[in-house]
C-alpha cells in the first residue's frame, strides 16, 4: 500500500543520514567554521583553502540530506492531510 511505501522511504531517508553520517558531517562543519575565525588562519593559504574545500564538501552533503528530508516532510504531510 502507499501507506507503507511512506513509511519505507521514511526508514531509507533515517538509514542514509546514518550511512552518510549526517549529524556527524554537521559537527565537523562547525568545528571547521571555528578554525577559519582564528587571526592565524589565512597565515597558510593552502591549508586555509583545504578547510574551506573540506567545509564546502561537507556542507554539499548535508544540504542534499536535507533537501531530501524537506521533500519526504512535504510527502507526509500530504499523505496526512489526503487522509483526514
């Protein structure tokens, strides 16, 4: 049934968020966002820009979960409200 189909795709969207370690990416983009406040840290463009390519990926990832999570939140409340 649909009903269950939403809540499979609901049990894959948790499973990718662990397998793509999502909270885990969130905590590392703002321990990054941390280091590119510090006075020292343009002193070595390389390493500066590496952390700020890290940040970029990371930030890429977490924003393509998210999207994917807004888009399942818009299905469950459709699915909801077409039920009432």
């Amino acid at each position: 049934s649909t009903s269950e189909m939403v809540k499979e795709l609901k049990q894959r969207l948790d499973a990718l968020g662990g397998f793509f370690d999502i909270d885990k990416k969130k905590q590392l983009i703002s321990e990054e966002e941390e280091l590119t406040h510090a006075p020292e840290f343009w002193s070595n463009t390389k390493k500066a820009e590496a952390v700020l390519k890290s940040i970029k990926e990371k930030k890429d990832w977490v924003k393509a979960f998210d999207k994917a999570q807004t888009a399942y939140d818009d299905l469950a409340v459709l699915w909801e409200f077409y039920h009432l």
